[in-house]
C-alpha cells in the first residue's frame, strides 16, 4: 500500500498496525498531543508515516462527539494546535511535537473546531451507512482555481439535471460559474464547478441538503436514478430516511409500491414510515408546546393520524391531549371558585375591585400564569377562611408570586394599587410626573422595595406598540429617539406565534449586512414572509422566539463604524423593545452577518453583560476587539465563516479565536467547505440547538475585569464609571490610537468577608448598583472604591426612586437594582 501526506481531515479515530488495533477514545490523539520524551524526531516521523499508510481504509469512518452543553457532533476527528494552523499541512515545532487542544470534526459540510475540555464523552466509532447518490455532472478538473469567494451576485435554483447559474464579482468583473450536484448524501451536497462555453472554473463546495425545496431535489433523483430500477428507486426512500424526511420518503414509497404493484415486501417499510412520521409529528409537537405554543400542540393531538402508528406513540398522543383538557379544568375551577368568593364579599367597594381583578385573572390565566394562584387552590376549600382572605390570595398571588401571597385583602388592594403606579411611573415620559407617582408610592401600604421587584417580574410590559407601523402577522416597525441631534432610531420586531405578554421570550438581536436591509434578518431566523397570509414559518417561530433587526446602517455607510451611534442603535432597540414586549434578559442573543458580524463582535466585547452568546457570522473582530478581547471571556460564542472567505479564520484566530480556545470557556467555530462570504442558513439548525442548551446569560459575578478605551463603554454589570482618563480614550474618528496608548483597565471584587472593593484609578467617579442577587442588604457590608473604605448602613439602603428609575431606564425587569453609590 503507498504511503500518503497526513491529512487532518482524513485522520481517523482507529489505526490498524499489524493485525492490532488501537482504539483512541477521550484520548484519540493524546499520543501525538503529548511529548514523547525518549522518542527521537526520525522515530516520531515512523510512526507518523505507518499511521498514514493505513488512512485510506478508514475514509468512512465517524465518531459522536458528546459535548457537555448536551450537543453532538458526529464526523471525522482530529487535533490541530490552534484555528489559524493550517489543518492540510501543520507545522511541526519543537522537534516534531505539537500541542494540540483543538479538536476538529468534520463532516463533510463543515468543519466544527471547540475546545477538548468542552467534550463530555466519545461515543463508539461507526463505518458510514449514509446513502450517497452520485449524479454525472461533465465536471471541470482543469482550469480556474477558486481562492477566494465574496458576496454572490446572483444565484439561480438548481434545475432538474442539478446545474445552476453562480455570478460573483472579481477583478476582471463579473464571473459566472456553472455549478453542478455532483454528489447527493442525508446531510450534504457535493457542488462543483462544470465544463462549459468560457474558460471552467475548478470549485468544490458543500451546502446542507435540507436546504435544497423538496421538488427541487426530487426533480434531480429523478433524473439521475433509473425508474425502472427498483434498488435505485429505494436508495431515493432511504435518503429521505436518514434526512428524516418522512413526508417525503413515504410519498417516494408510495409511488414505487404503485410503480411495482409485485413489490409485495414493501409494505414493511410503509409501516415503518408511518412510525417514524408519527414520532416526528410528536415530537414537533413537544417542541411547539415547550415554546409557549399550545393552540398549535393541541390541534396537531386532536388531527393526529392514527392509521398504522403503534399504540405507545398514540397513548403518548391521549396523554398529552389528557393532560391539556385536566389543565383546562383546572383552571375553569379555579375561576368558577375565585368569582363565588368574590360574591360572597359583603362591602360594595371591596366586591367591586375583586371583582375588577377576577376578571382580568379569567382573560389571562394559561398553562403559564396558572401558577401564581397555587395558595388559592390550596385553600379554596378552607371553611376556616373568610371570602376576603381567599380572594386576598388570588389577587396578591397574581401580583407578586404565590410564595409571597398574603391573607390580608386590604394589603392585596394595595398592592394592585401599587402595581398601577409602576405602570405610570414606567410609561410616563415626563420627569416630574415620574418623581410625583414615585412620591405617592412612598403613602401606600405594601410599597416595599421587596415587594416592586416582584411586582416587576410579573407584570406585562409597560408600553405598548400603539405606535407601531404593522408589517404583517405580529410584525412591527417601531422608532426610538436617536442620540442628541440626530433623528429616530428604526427597528423591526417578529414575534412568535401565540404571543403572551405574561411569557418570557428568549429574543435574538440581529444585524444586517451592508446594503441589506433590516427585513432580511426576519426572513433569515423566522423564514420568508409567506406571500398570501404573512406568516413566517422559519426557526424562530418553531423555537418561539422573538427577532429584533435593528437598522444600525446609515443611508451609504461603507463600513461598521464602531461609532456610538450604532451602539445606541443597536442597544437601544433592545431596551426600546423590552419596555413594549416580554422578553427575558437571560436568554438575548446577539447576532449579525457580514459588516454586521463586525459590529457583533465590537458591541458584545463592550457590553458583555447584556448577552447570553454572540453569534458572529462572516465577521472580523477587529480595531477595538483586539484591545477587549479580555471583555468576553463570559460569553459564549459560535462563529460562522467559509472556507473561502478571504482569511477570515486567521485573522480573527490571532487576537480573538484562539485566545478563547481555552478551558472553561465556550466558543464554536464552524467553517463551511468550499463556501465564501455568505449567511449560512444551512447551520440554523444547530444554532438553535445551540441557543437552547440552556445557554443562559450568566449570573451576576462577584468578581470581574474589564478594558474599556471608549466613553460609553463605561457600564459593565454592577459598575458605572464616568469621566475615565483621556489618554485611554480613542474615539473612532482618531483610530488607530497614538503609539503607548492602552486601554483603561478596572475591576471589581466581593470577598467572602463582606467587603466591595472596586479599583477604578483616575475616573472622576464609580457609581456601584447593588441587589440582592449580589448581596444582602441586612448584614454587614463595607464598600470600597479605589481603597476607600465606605460603610453600607451611613450610605446605601434599598430605595423605591432606584428600583423604579433602573427597571425605566435598563428595562431589564428581571434584574432590576435595589440601591446605588456613587462617590466621586
């Protein structure tokens, strides 16, 4: 057998060594990771070579790589020292040793680098039983090399023989490469460049399968398979299958079953399509129910086929339908109940605001909100109480939390009093009416500061969008003030389906590319407008999320800026967006394509608080980014980017991707073969997945670090600084920033003893924010800001003018603070 280069791609996780075979498990390739203290370079360079032999017969092979966040990625293994290396031809150092923490799987549409330390487990290696379905294509072997691929110009929709039309721009002007399906596989296409009238280009690319439109992919089997051949037509059927397209793969079977009626042992395979369709309808279902969606899981159990699928999917079925109708009388009950203790209320007025109150119970109870009357239900049916008490339950339980319900109905009146002034408060654009309601709110029974912040996590949304310009199906274009002297700020929100006000939404933040408008970030990650009823039907809405586009582009902006206009636009319409919709802190995601990728890794770099991950996609982490690297060590990141975009991965490797390729923490970087510049829909899927691995914004850290070298980069979770040192500020106008000049650093820290201490030399002056969630305002506490010592009792207590104006001006009602210092 003829020894071959090693390649890492083609590395595989078994070698086979005179009959021998060694299996690498959680330390696949710690033998070339590690150093090989008696082995000389020559020996090294065996072993390497024998290995490399051997390649060739495990082409094929895959391992399931189990990633602790509960992800799997299944392909062809591999380590390589850093992502700037270049993965065809490593460089050896050191005597031929490498240290190489990065593993690297591919399979065969991208290639995914993370960080050993993020892997929980390998499950056992496997030879590939995936159907690949060749399709003759008179393919360029000779010609043009592609090195680099910007923006597409155009590109037409395969057609039936599986060709389409590329048009991108070069340095000679427009090029247009004839593409061809070459390859067809359960998880991707193989296109390639095709002979033809003008000169042919030789180009390899991979793009997912599921994104090709099921006719379209049809038309192509069709025309390459052999209709009379009835193996050829099933390995149709089983490439749907391991696509997990059901639909699909049952509508093919039924036409062979038709096409070869003598066919008899067919029928096994139509009832195992049924049941892996029904299990597929469930669990879509699931999804949709665990998305807020529950009029949608409901009629999908009522609809659901029965013909042919095993009893335990159809008992799971009457379950789930069971378990909606139990909850629906449940909750009629508990309504029922609450409107016969109210009538039994003996004074007019009192009778009369329960029964105001009940009222909006009844129009807003739901599988969410039911909760809240949990101490009513419990006792209801207690003689022992009066009517008041009861009814006292449900109000104040509906208000703060039935943990923090009370029996008393004047108090649980006066906590719907208060509710409405912070509803005033939040909603009234004139400071002297805000600081009127805030004085008012002082007189009133139950006006703790306690008692608001619960106040704050349950009630809706304070504003509305009245003023909103409707675009379609629960679509809106809203306009925020701008910074001084520049106009309204534009932005575009989708909500889900089945949208409740009284639900918290997990909500994506993106950005455009240049030239792009807005809109295309709603097509993008909630799917095309439909052209007759307006409903998207993409992922967002599946996942039921919400999708703020913020419009951060000026009319002919050439570049991101890193300006603080585009931050305000960008922040802005987040906060804007919080104050009208429900959208929880804890789970915001900011994305962004292109130039908007750029602007993702500036404004996540320098409000990393804000975010949950960020989702850079063809962007460079640059100016800036390269100085506040430090900034986003607790975020998790996914960077997308093709193989021919330019240098992307290595020019974001050096002052970025690599720093993060580290344990603890979270980074994920995917690179598509054979593509450009482009925003790939093909990974959505996984993104998802992604985002909804519990990927939460982090908790408040009692200690923690930052660089900051721009004015308004100045609040990071707990801390606001102000008037810090001229000589660390660059503003982008002056960029690059003076030879010697470094960013301005400042950090924090709790000590387990009670003390505060932030260390912020040279700023004009520290305002701390503190809550509960950071400390405990009824034991000892000493602050101190650049070494000096501040006592909490002289100086810091809870306040309502605080918790209302940060729940105002933040908008995160989940997190408000309770008290601030400032010191100059």
């Amino acid at each position: 057998m003829a020894c071959v280069p090693i390649s890492w791609n083609l590395d595989p996780p078994r070698f086979r060594f005179k009959n021998k075979t060694l299996t690498r498990r959680a330390k696949f390739v710690r033998i070339f990771s590690r150093p090989i203290r008696k082995a000389t370079p020559l020996i090294f360079a065996i072993v390497i070579a024998i290995c490399a032999c051997n390649l060739s017969a495990f082409a094929a092979e895959e391992t399931t790589v189990v990633l602790k966040d509960g992800r799997t990625l299944t392909g062809r293994i591999a380590e390589v020292p850093s992502i700037a290396e270049s993965a065809v031809a490593p460089k050896i150092q050191n005597g031929g040793v490498t240290n190489t923490p990065i593993v690297v799987v591919d399979d065969g549409l991208r290639r995914t680098y993370i960080h050993r330390s993020q892997i929980a487990h390998l499950d056992d290696i496997v030879l590939s039983s995936d159907v690949r379905i060749p399709v003759w294509q008179d393919v360029a072997e000779r010609g043009v090399g592609v090195g680099r691929v910007g923006a597409a110009l155009r590109v037409t929709p395969f057609d039936e023989f599986g060709r389409r039309l590329y048009e991108l721009r070069s340095a000679d002007g427009v090029i247009s490469v004839v593409q061809g399906i070459t390859l067809i596989t359960p998880l991707y296409t193989k296109v390639e460049g095709l002979r033809g009238d003008g000169r042919p280009v030789v180009w390899e690319s991979r793009i997912n399968t599921s994104s090709i439109p099921r006719e379209t992919l049809s038309r192509i089997l069709t025309s390459t398979i052999k209709a009379d051949s009835v193996d050829q037509r099933l390995q149709i059927v089983r490439l749907y299958m391991q696509s997990e397209r059901y639909r699909d793969a049952s509508d093919e079977l039924a036409q062979i079953a038709k096409d070869f009626p003598d066919q008899k042992d067919l029928e096994e395979q139509v009832v195992r399509l049924r049941q892996l369709g029904a299990r597929s309808l469930l669990n879509e279902i699931r999804l949709r129910a665990s998305a807020g969606q529950n009029q949608f899981a409901q009629l999908y159990l009522s609809q659901f086929p029965s013909e042919g699928v095993d009893g335990d999917t159809l008992q799971e079925v009457r379950d789930l339908l069971n378990k909606y109708a139990v909850e629906a009388k449940r909750r009629e009950f508990l309504i029922a109940g609450l409107r016969a203790e109210v009538a039994k209320i003996g004074d007019v007025n009192g009778k009369r605001l329960a029964g105001e109150f009940a009222n909006e119970i009844a129009a807003e109870i739901n599988e969410v909100t039911v909760g809240r009357l949990t101490s009513f239900e419990r006792l209801a049916s207690d003689a022992s109480m009066t009517p008041e008490q009861k009814v006292a339950l449900a109000m104040s339980g509906w208000i703060v939390g039935t943990a923090k319900a009370t029996e008393n109905f004047q108090s649980a009146i006066s906590l719907a009093e208060v509710r409405e002034h912070v509803r005033q408060y939040l909603r009234d654009p004139i400071a002297a009416n805000r600081q009127r309601a805030a004085a008012e709110l002082n007189d009133i029974e139950g006006a703790s500061v306690a008692n608001l912040a619960q106040i704050l996590k349950l009630m809706k949304p304070p504003l509305d969008a009245v003023q909103a310009i409707q675009r379609g199906p629960r679509s809106f274009e809203l306009a925020f003030p701008g910074l001084a002297g520049q106009p309204d700020t534009k932005y575009l929100i989708q909500l889900p389906p089945e949208y409740d006000p009284l639900r918290q939404y997990p909500t994506i933040v993106a950005l455009c590319d240049l030239g792009a408008p807005p809109s295309s970030m709603l097509d993008f990650w909630a799917g095309a407008s439909n052209k007759e009823t307006g409903e998207r039907l993409g992922q967002a809405t599946r996942h039921g999320y919400i999708v703020i586009a913020a419009d951060w582009q000026q009319p002919n902006q050439l570049t991101y800026g890193y300006s603080a206009r585009e931050h305000h636009a960008v922040l802005g319409a987040l906060r804007d967006a919080s104050r009208r919709f429900s959208i929880n802190p804890d789970r915001v995601f900011l994305t962004g394509h292109g130039k908007g990728g750029d602007a993702v890794f500036d404004i996540a770099l320098a409000h990393p608080d804000l975010w949950a991950g960020a989702i850079p996609i063809a962007g460079i982490a640059d100016r800036y980014c390269k100085h506040y690297w430090p900034n986003g060590q607790s975020l998790d990141w996914y960077f997308v980017v093709g193989e021919l975009d330019g240098k992307k991965i290595e020019e974001n490797a050096t002052y970025f991707l690599n720093r993060y390729m580290r344990p603890k923490f979270d980074l994920t970087v995917v690179e598509y073969l054979g593509r450009g510049y482009e925003p790939f829909g093909d990974e959505l899927q996984r993104l998802f997945t992604w985002m909804g691995q519990d990927e939460r914004r982090r908790r408040m850290p009692e200690e923690f670090e930052y660089l900051t070298m721009r004015p308004w980069d100045n609040y990071f979770w707990w801390v606001e600084l102000d008037g810090m040192p001229e000589r660390s500020m660059v503003i982008p106008a002056t960029w690059p920033p003076a030879n010697g000049v470094r960013p301005y650093p400042f950090k924090s820290q709790l000590t387990p003893g009670g003390r505060l201490r932030v260390t912020a030399n040279q700023s004009t002056s520290v305002t701390v924010w503190l809550s509960p969630e950071l400390v405990k305002f009824d034991e000892p506490l000493t602050i101190e800001i650049n070494g000096r010592s501040i006592s909490r009792e002289r100086l810091v207590t809870p306040s309502l003018n605080v918790i209302l104006e940060d729940a105002r001006t933040r908008a995160d009602r989940q997190h408000p603070f309770w008290a601030k210092l400032t010191v100059p």
